[in-house]
C-alpha cells in the first residue's frame, strides 16, 4: 500500500495534464500511487494519461462519462490505496517536497484530519504572486472555513479515513465541493496542521470552474447556509459571510469585465474598520487579478480603468465611510500616487542559488524613491530556498511575482523575464547587487530628457563585498547620447544591473544573447546587448554612483577565461557588423585583457594571472603585458590579502562605508502618512 494517494480529476485537460503528472514525478517522497479520473475528455486527456500509465506503474486510470468534478474525486477515492490522500486539478502542480512535508505534517499529529500548506496563484505566462498561507486553520478552522476558503485542493492532505466517513465531496456542488468538505470535517472536531513555507501552484486560465461567477456564489450560498443550518441566532454572521463572498465574486467578474448576473441577489453593504482596510485591499486584488488571469501589476498599468472598477465595486458592496480608506489602501499597496501619476516600470531579477543575497536586493528594490514597481523574479533552477525567500516577500507585497524555469543562464532568465513584464520600461539588477534609493526615479527623469530617441538609461556604480561595504567606486565613464564608438572600446556601463532598458530597445536588439551560455561562454551577455541597442538608440546617463556591484569570488563574472571567450565573441560581432572600426574594436579587447589580468590578481587568482598573461603574449606583443608591469604588483598584494584574510583591502579614497540602501522605515513612514 502506498503512503499518499494522490487523486487528480481530468477534463479536457491536455494542455496542462503532462505538467501536472510530472511535478508527482519530481517528487522526493516516491511512495505515492495516483488516479487519474477522466471525466468524458473530448481531447487527448485520456491518451496522456495512457501513456503516462505505462511509463510509470504508479499511475492508474479511471474514467466517468463527464459527472463532474466532485463525482470525479469519489471515483478516484474509491480506487485509493493510501492512508494519506492528495486531491490535486489537472491544470494545477505541486514542488518536489511537497508530498514529504504534507505527510510529515500528518505523521506529527496522528488524530489529525488533515495536514495543509499554502498556495499561489500562477498567470497564463508563469508568474506566481500574492502567496497565501492561512495559519488560523490551525487554531479555529471552524471560525476560518465559516466565512471563507483559503485552502486549494492541492493544499490539503487529508486522512483517508476522515474522509470516506463524510461520504467524500458533496456532487451536487459544482464548484465550492472543496469548502464544503473542510468546513464538514472542521464541524467533525478534525485538526489541522500547519506545515508553513510551502506553496502549491494554482494555475490561473480562462474558462475554470471557478470562473462562473454566477455558479461560484449560488453553490457558495448553499455551502453557508449548511453551515449555518440549525444556528437561528447567528443569521447575521451568515449574512455577512455571504457579503464578503459576493464581494469577492463582484471582483472576479469586474476582472473579467462583466457584470454579476441579474438573478444573484441585492448584496447587503458591508462595514470595513480601518484596520481592516489592507485585508480587504488586498483581497479585492486578489480577486480582480483572478477574473482577468493577470498580476497585480497589470492593474496598475492601466490605474485609470482600475480605479473605476475599483470605486464601483466599493459603492456597490461597501458601506461609504469604508469605501475611501480601502481605495487608498490598495492604491498605495501597488505604489500607486493617483494625485501624480508616473509611469510603471519593470524590474527583473535573474536568481539563481541566491538565498544569501535575495533578501537585501529585493529591499533595496522595493525601497525605490519611484514606488510604482512590477518586480519579476525569476529562478533559475535553483536547488536552496530562492523560491521560497522570493514568495515570502510577495505575500506582503503584490509588486512581486516569482517566475521559475529549469537552469538556462542568465540570459534565458532575463528575457523571460522582460516579455512577461507589465511595463514598457524595464531595469534589471542581479540578486547579488543592490540599488540605491532614488535609481529609478533620476534614470527616468534622464531617458526623459534625452529624448524619443533614448532606448536606454544607465549609472555608475561601485563595487561591494558580501557585507554590502564599498571596496571601490568605478570609473566615471560620461557616454552619452550616440555612443556607438565608445562601446568598441568596452562596456563602459560595466554591469548587467545599472541599466533602464525600453522594450523598444531589447525587442529591436533581440534581447539578451542566450547562445553565449549555451556555447559555454556566457558573462557578457549585458554587453552585447548594450552594444546592439546602441546601434540603434541614444543612451542616457545618470552621473551617481547608484548601483551597488558585488564582488565576490563566486561570481560568474570571477571566471576569467570565460569572461574573455565572451568578451571574443561579442568583439566577433562587433567586427562582422562593423569592420571600418577593426582598431577600435581591438583597442577595446586589448584593454579588456588587461583589466581581466590586474582583477584576477586582486581577487588572488594568480593562476589566472599566468593563463592569462599567456593568452595575451600568443595574440598580440609583449608590450602590452609588459605595459601591466607596474600596476600588477599592487594587484597581486591585495588578492593575496584577500586570500590569507578573507576580505578584499579597501581603497585609501574612502572609509569602510554600507551601500546605501532604502530602509522598510521609511516605507511605513509614508504609508502613515498617507493613511
């Protein structure tokens, strides 16, 4: 007998059924056996599964003639053969230790009903955002699942038992059979346990169940009023619990820009306290951003239409001395300022095993001067906790959302990243580096003033260690405008994190090179897009140093002869499409070699000091190599203090200073203000 049973209703589901049956794959809990209940597909659903049967004995498949979700899961429950059981959609997926964890959580308390995790809501084009985990199940699930449904299918692990003493799902529910069955078996006197930092995805698409608004708040009034069936003195409290689930389908059907249908009765206004007002923001978003399968940035974009639905939904539903405080309470959760608008701008960080790091970068991020920010993180196959860093910074703020991809490099990250934002301006900074408060604001005012013809806008930086201290501030480079000749010599910019980019600009440059990583050259990616952009448009320049580049020895951009084998092809390129700046170009890679030397010896990498000195004495004279004699030494002093100590020797021009960043005081300084 397996430990989990896993039961997954299919209907028409062959878009999203081989994604779903791979993440139980991907499992590290291998004891588990699953049932795919086809419920009258009229596509490939039941070939998938099949197929899916005879690779792995752990599947098996039953089929209904299209009885409906709820049939569909007792169908599967009467073919389980576990004591534990996972009720998980076919368009929905699970991460690798999500089994391990729901059954340990069940194993910790063996008179408990069910084990139970959080969710997360993922766009049609992979973004997961506003993650929600509900530990006050766990203290009073009978209070929680009263008056709402915070728990997904493939959130709950249930005892087997538990379950098919209350007769499985309710089938004449055709949507809500899920609440249904938690709020039975909280009346049972069943606990659950709470197993935190883990999230099942919640795929968001046209056409679900739960996209009948209609349907969803008929089936939700008949689940309320069993609830409350027999409890004559607690009329008002069932009421209410009907008016915050109107209101929450009001939105869903405002983000699918339709009306409620007209039989669905007059909902009753409900009262909002001040501190009541963010929980109810947030839930409106929420809401909205499930009707139209969007983030929350998305609602931003287009604030104006937003603001309508918004005010309309709140006049509806709520009672008028609320209505203000949850508008503005929403409006500031997105960073909007509706009495002077800016423009959105998206952010997006490639991650990849960056649990040291992430937390400090997204401060300094969310900390931005310029508030009206789309944020997309997107992992990179990490193998640590980045996933889960990342969401439990957007459960408290809806700028953020989490894309996930197997490892590709940097560049894959990057563009998926770009073309899912929201805006038509987008920066990037890596998970490592860090931002200082006013970067996007002044990089805006600059992409401004240039002109139309400015496709991107970048700022010095200065190099910091793991700690986040200044070992050294950059050059001052001062290209600007047309900056084509400047670029053969090198990438003045000097980093992939201190650029503004337009969509214009990475869609006519073809965004980032990803054939760099796959020829295993990758590391200059930023640069040959700096140089394809500036091809085409004018850059702009912000004259601070406010971007923070960390330096350590486990960069990517440490890895020397790499960096150079990028740096060859990108100069390639530039040689193929510009062949009258052949001495430019050259001059540009001889000074590339040099700075890789001289960062090699700072950095105690003396062995690559030799190999490359070598590179540099086969391709071109000594006299350049020779030229770097005066300098290495100092170099080679401070990696080698670097080695013995453990921490670069700071510059004499500068003590020991922080990188500055935004504090989360200042943040809540403002809301108080404005709230």
């Amino acid at each position: 007998m397996s430990a989990v049973s896993v039961i997954i209703p299919a209907r028409d589901a062959q878009d999203t059924l081989a994604f779903t049956l791979d993440s139980l794959l991907a499992q590290q809990c291998e004891d588990w056996h699953a049932v795919i209940v086809d419920d009258g597909s009229m596509d490939d659903t039941a070939a998938i599964a099949s197929d899916y049967c005879d690779r792995d004995r752990r599947f098996s498949l039953a089929e209904l003639a299209g009885s409906g979700v709820a049939a569909a899961r007792n169908a599967g429950l009467r073919h389980a053969r576990g004591d534990a059981l996972l009720f998980l959609d076919a368009d929905d997926w699970i991460m690798p230790d999500h089994l391990a964890r729901l059954t340990a959580g069940l194993e910790y308390d063996p008179g408990a009903g069910a084990s139970y995790c959080g969710y997360v809501r993922v766009t049609p084009e992979g973004q997961a955002f506003m993650p929600r985990f509900a530990p006050g199940i766990a203290v009073d699930a009978r209070a929680v699942f009263e008056r709402t449904n915070p728990l997904p299918p493939a959130a709950v692990m249930l005892a087997r038992d538990r379950v098919e003493r209350l007769g499985g799902f309710d089938t004449c529910l055709r949507t809500c059979e899920d609440w249904d069955l938690w709020q039975r078996l909280a009346f049972s006197d069943a606990r659950f346990v709470p197993v935190p930092s883990l999230h099942a995805r919640y795929r968001l698409h046209e056409g679900s169940a739960s996209s009948d608004v209609g349907q969803l708040f008929r089936d939700a009034a008949t689940v309320i009023g069993n609830t409350f069936e027999g409890r004559p003195g607690e009329s008002k409290k069932a009421a209410r619990s009907l008016a915050w689930f109107g209101l929450w389908c009001g939105a869903v059907s405002a983000g699918q820009n339709r009306m409620l249908p007209n039989d669905l009765p007059e909902p009753a206004p409900i009262p909002v306290d001040k501190d009541e007002a963010r929980t109810t923001a947030s839930m409106l978003m929420e809401a909205l951003c499930t009707g139209a399968c969007c983030t929350p940035a998305r609602l931003a974009r287009d604030w104006r239409r937003t603001g309508e639905r918004l005010r309309s939904l709140l006049e509806s539903h709520v009672e008028p001395d609320a209505r203000d405080i949850v508008f503005d309470a929403f409006a500031r959760m997105l960073g909007v300022d509706s009495q002077h608008p800016s423009e959105l701008v998206s952010v997006v960080i490639p991650a990849y095993q960056a649990t040291g790091s992430i937390h400090e970068t997204l401060q300094s991020v969310q900390t931005q001067t310029h508030a009206l920010l789309d944020t997309i993180v997107v992992d990179d196959g990490s193998l640590d906790g980045t996933p889960e860093a990342v969401l439990s910074f957007a459960a408290s703020d809806p700028r953020i959302s989490l894309m996930q991809q197997a490892n590709a490099g940097v560049a894959v990250a990057r563009n998926l990243g770009w073309k899912a934002a929201a805006s038509d301006l987008i920066a990037f900074i890596d998970a490592d580096d860090l931002w200082a408060p006013p970067k996007i604001e002044r990089q805006l005012n600059a992409l401004n003033a240039e002109g139309p013809e400015a496709g991107l806008a970048y700022t010095w930086y200065a190099r910091i260690d793991g700690d986040g201290l200044i070992t050294s501030r950059s050059h001052k480079p001062d290209a600007r405008g047309d900056v084509l000749r400047e670029i053969f010599l090198g990438n003045f910019i000097g980093n992939g994190s201190a650029a503004l980019i337009t969509r214009a600009a990475l869609e006519e440059a073809g965004g980032f090179d990803s054939t760099l990583h796959a020829r295993g050259a990758q590391g200059c990616e930023d640069f040959s897009l700096y140089f394809r952009i500036a091809e085409k448009y004018r850059f702009a320049l912000v004259p601070e140093r406010l971007t923070g580049y960390r330096v350590l020895p486990a960069n990517m951009s440490s890895d020397r002869r790499r960096m150079l084998r990028s740096f060859d092809l990108v100069t390639q390129e530039m040689l193929s499409r510009h062949p009258e700046h052949c001495s430019m170009i050259r001059k540009g890679r001889a000074i590339f070699l040099e700075w890789n030397v001289l960062a090699a010896a700072e950095r105690g990498n003396f062995r690559g000091v030799i190999d490359l000195c070598l590179t540099g004495l086969r391709e071109t004279s000594a006299g350049p190599i020779i030229a770097l004699a005066w300098r290495l030494p100092r170099a080679a002093l401070r990696g080698l203090r670097l080695r013995v100590r453990g921490k670069p020797r700071r510059r004499r021009d500068h003590s020991p200073t922080r990188f500055p960043i935004g504090s989360y005081d200042g943040i809540l300084a403002m809301e108080a203000d404005h709230g």
